[in-house]
C-alpha cells in the first residue's frame, strides 16, 4: 500500500497485489491475484478485479472494465 489510499469495509484481497498512490477502493470489491493496481485508479464498489489495472483508470463491475465501458454496455 501506497500513499493517500481509501479502501472502504468489505474490501477483499486474495493473493499479493501491489497498490499505488491515490487509490480509491469502493466497498465491497474483490482483488483477486497478484495484481499490480496502478496510481490514481478508482474501482467501484462491489467490483471484482482480476488482471492489472494502469495508472489514471476508473474501473467498475466483474470483471472489472473501464467505467465508461461499463455504463456504455449497462445503459437502458
């Protein structure tokens, strides 16, 4: 774990992953591997990650996607 991290309740980690600076974790999600989670990188609650996430990236759902990836393909 780096500096200036949030990681709210009910957040799991399962292997070894690395963490950068100015994370943002939401409840409820799910690390798995070990994963290197990059600077800057917000994942939504109740996210599952499973591969690497890069520097700048905001992330939400399992598996865990780019936001607006993620909101392109949910949208009704």
């Amino acid at each position: 774990m780096e500096k200036n991290c949030i990681i709210a309740g009910q957040v799991g980690f399962a292997g070894s992953s690395q963490v950068g600076d100015n994370v943002l974790i939401g409840g409820q999600a799910g690390i798995s591997g070990h994963l290197k989670i990059g600077n800057n990188v917000q994942i939504g609650g109740g996210s599952g990650v499973i591969k690497n996430i890069p520097d700048n990236t905001k992330v939400m759902g399992y598996p865990a996607k780019d936001i607006k990836l993620f909101i392109k393909e949910n949208k009704k």
